[in-house]
C-alpha cells in the first residue's frame, strides 16, 4: 500500500512539476504516457470498475488536454506569486475534473481518491522546512 501511495504521489508530483519550465534536454511525458500512468494509479489505489475507470480517465484526458493547452498559451510561471488568472484556470480545471471523478466513485472511493491527490501535490513554494521541487536555476 506505500509503495501505491509513493507511485501515486510520484506521479503527481511530476505532472505538477511539469507546469514550470523544463529543464534543457527533457521531454515532457506525452499524453498517451499521462494517461497510462493515471490509469495505473488510480486502479491499484481506488479500484475502479471499468464504467468508473472509463469516466475517470476522460476526465483526466480533458484535463491533461487543457492543461497541455495552458502551458503552450502561457509562459512558465515566474516565481511566486502565481499570475491569479493562470492559477484560477488550473483551479477550474482540477475542480471540473474531481468533480466528474467524484459523480463515478462511491464515497469511500472518492475519498480515498481526494486523500490521495492531496498527498500528490507539492506543497506551496516558500513554505519553510518543507520538501518540494527546488526553485529553477537562475539564468
């Protein structure tokens, strides 16, 4: 069960890293690559039916699918704060998209599922004596 919950925090993690900036030389997962990596996660953790596991995944393609658009329509986020219009759209997104989630699992499954994305996230940049991504290199 850790080893579940560190996959999934891993993969969070790095789809929230992947809206900074990336570093020269990496290549960004692919959408396909996105989606086989949540569908995996989300099976060992909540263990979907298929009808579940069906709408989860549109709702994380549409996601991924918006989010991949906002990162090539805005530039990379400067260092805190967060432009409040880029970070209300994510905001936006991540709620149509548990949302959607929540309307196919049980209550048991989706809280499983928010205690899981909860622990995925980075904590906030700043926040002293807490492990996150470190800061980009200056240029």
């Amino acid at each position: 069960m850790k080893k579940q919950i560190a996959v999934f925090s891993i993969m969070i993690m790095a789809l929230s890293a992947s809206a900074q900036e990336p570093p020269k030389g990496h290549k960004p997962p692919t959408l396909d690559e996105k989606m086989e990596r949540t569908k995996q996660v989300m099976q060992k953790e909540i263990q979907l039916t298929t009808s579940q596991l069906q709408s989860v995944e549109a709702a994380f393609k549409k996601f991924f699918v918006a989010a991949d658009q906002l990162r090539k329509d805005n530039p990379p986020p400067p260092p805190p704060p967060v432009d409040p219009k880029v970070k209300a759209a994510f905001d936006k997104l991540e709620k149509e998209r548990d949302e959607t989630v929540r309307k196919v699992l049980s209550a048991e499954q989706y809280e499983k599922y928010k205690a899981a994305a909860k622990r995925m996230q980075p904590p906030p940049p700043g926040e002293g004596g807490k492990e996150g991504p470190p800061p980009p290199p200056r240029q």
